[in-house]
C-alpha cells in the first residue's frame, strides 16, 4: 500500500482518505469534470486569439456548461467532505492541503492580474473551494434537515437579498452584489456553497457511505471499466488545473503567431449580434442593421477590432466604442 502522504491531492483538497478508500467512481466524476473543463477552456483560448466565433464567455448554451463544470467539481467537494471526515478529521494532513490550494488559488490570482488585468480572477472556483472547505466542515456531522434548509437557502439569497448594498469591493465575493463583476472566472459564496451542501447531503444519504462501505468492493471494482486517463485525471485534477490553461494558451498563442487568424470573419457575426441586441430595444430593423455596421467598420479602423473580438477592451478602449456607437446611431450612414 503506498504511502498516504504520496496520495495525489486533489482539487477538493479536503482531507485525505485512504487509498483502500477511494471510490473510482468518485474520481470518474472528477475526471470527466476535468475533460469537460478542458473543452470549455480551450474553446475560450480560441475564441480569445480569433480562431473560432463562437461566443463562449457570453452565450448561453456555452454559459450553462461552464455552471455545470465547476457545478461539478463543487458538489464533489461536499462528497468528499463526507468521505474524508467519516473516521475523524486527520487535521495534519487537512491543514496541509488547504495551504496548497489556497497558495495555488492566490497564485491564480497574481497570474491573472498580471495577464488579464480588467478581468482577473479574484474569486475563482479555487477560491470557492478554499473557503467551502473550511466552513462545509460545520455541516459533515449537522442535522441533515439543517443541511438540507442551509443549501435551499444558499439558492435563495441572491434573488431575495442581492442589492447596492454588497456593491462595496470586499463583499462583491459574497455573491449578492448587484452586479456581476468582470471576472474569467467568478464562483461566489451564494449561490455554490448550496452546491457543496447538496453534495454532504447526498453523500451522507447514500446508503453505502452512511453505513461505512458495505458496497466498497463492488463498487470499487467498476474502476476497472473507467478508462484509466479518466480516473488518473480525476486523482490529479488540482496540478491539471493549474496547468492546462497556460499549456493550451501557449499552444494556442503560438499557432496565432504561426498561421493568424482572419479576425474580419467575426464581422457578420458582430452585425447580427449587435442587430439582435438593437431591435431587441425596439429600434428599427434596418437602422439597428446600419448602426451596427458602421460601429464594425469604425471600430475595425480605429483598432478597436482585436480586443473587441477578444472581449479584452480596457476602460479606455471601452468608452471609445460606446462614443462610436453613439455616433453611428446618431448618424449610421457616417462611416
């Protein structure tokens, strides 16, 4: 049996359990959570260099993978929660782990600072987990109707009591601003610490846990019909996510450089989002056609093009493009 100290940590970063202990089908979860991951980013990455016109930040189809990725990867955390802590918490071992993700989630931050200074990452899913890992600890061993309340009222919250008043900077992270700030990645308090309550409560409810593994072996042995990359994913998804984005966008980064993109091809995709959008308003069809033409080509000649495409416009940037769109709106024939 290999030493516990050599188990690979894991994006959780929850206590460790024994490797004797470990359900293949948890770190399956994990492991398609990581491919799915892997996907969304590296449509991001092509997106962002112009290679693809999809809008992968902004549309919904896109919007709703990405909740269901890091939905996935917080109710594992409750899951594993359950699991680490069914003997005991082994507190060493604990503390340790929460220091290399909170190192690692802070580092996330300094990078992106650095890369993406107006839309950082200040309060990613690492962040989330860091948190939800120490205050998920007050729930493993609650009342399941507590649970349960506790997770139905983090839904709650943001609908109910979002408001100005979280606006400030230091409460943005809570989730109830009145806003969603400008962030790669944005996992706040509520509503996904409800996620991470559902997952104590599913684990604590499912009969082979609560009854300590009667189903282990069984279960166990369905590892050997996962394919072996899904399941060492899984059991390494903490390195895999720190290091798959800046692999992909050096990939990707290098291939812009090598073959660039025609970032001209995004304009009739821009007209018809940008129309879309206008007549949504209420405006004339073919006066919100014109304007949104004319805003592509003055953006396009005042270099405003790339870093529109790439949704990377800085607040100068952006005060310039809304002074063209209203100058093209007063006058959308003017190009």
């Amino acid at each position: 049996m290999p030493n516990r100290n050599d188990e690979p940590m894991r994006l959780d970063a929850s206590a460790a359990v024994s490797p004797s202990a470990r359900l293949p089908l948890i770190d399956a979860a994990r492991g398609l959570a990581v491919a799915a991951m892997i996907v969304y980013h590296f449509s991001w990455d092509l997106r962002y260099f112009g290679f693809i016109t999809a809008d992968v930040a902004d549309d919904l189809g896109w919007r709703i993978f990405a909740r269901l990725i890091a939905g996935s990867f917080i109710f594992v955390v409750g899951v594993s929660l359950v699991l680490a802590t069914r003997n005991g918490l082994h507190l060493d071992r604990y503390v340790k782990r929460l220091a290399i993700l909170v190192v690692a989630a802070a580092a996330i931050t300094l990078v992106t600072r650095f890369v993406f200074p107006d839309n950082f990452i200040f309060f990613g899913i690492l962040h989330h987990i860091a948190l939800a890992s120490v205050l998920g600890l007050a729930f493993v061993r609650a009342p399941l109707p507590i649970v349960v309340a506790a997770s139905v009222l983090c839904f709650a919250l943001p609908p109910l009591f979002a408001g100005p008043a979280f606006d400030h900077p230091a409460l943005v992270w809570l989730g109830l601003a009145s806003y969603f700030p400008r962030s790669n990645d944005f996992v706040p308090v509520f509503p996904w610490f409800g996620v991470v309550l559902a997952g104590i409560a599913a684990a604590r409810l499912a009969p082979s846990i609560a009854a300590g593994f009667p189903l282990a072996p069984r279960i166990r042995g369905y590892g050997e019909q996962v394919p072996r990359p899904l399941l060492w994913a899984g059991r390494h998804s903490l390195a895999i996510y720190l290091l798959h984005q800046p692999i992909l966008l050096g990939m990707v980064y290098v291939a812009a450089q090598v073959a660039p993109p025609d970032l001209l091809g995004f304009e009739p995709a821009f007209v018809e989002s940008c129309a879309a959008s206008c007549i949504e308003s209420e405006a004339e069809a073919g006066l919100c056609r014109q304007t949104c033409e004319c805003l592509a080509e003055r953006s396009q000649g005042e270099g405003l093009w790339g870093d529109l495409m790439g949704e990377t416009l800085s607040e100068d940037q952006t005060r310039r493009y809304f002074e063209l769109a209203d100058a093209c709106r007063a006058a959308p024939d003017a190009r």
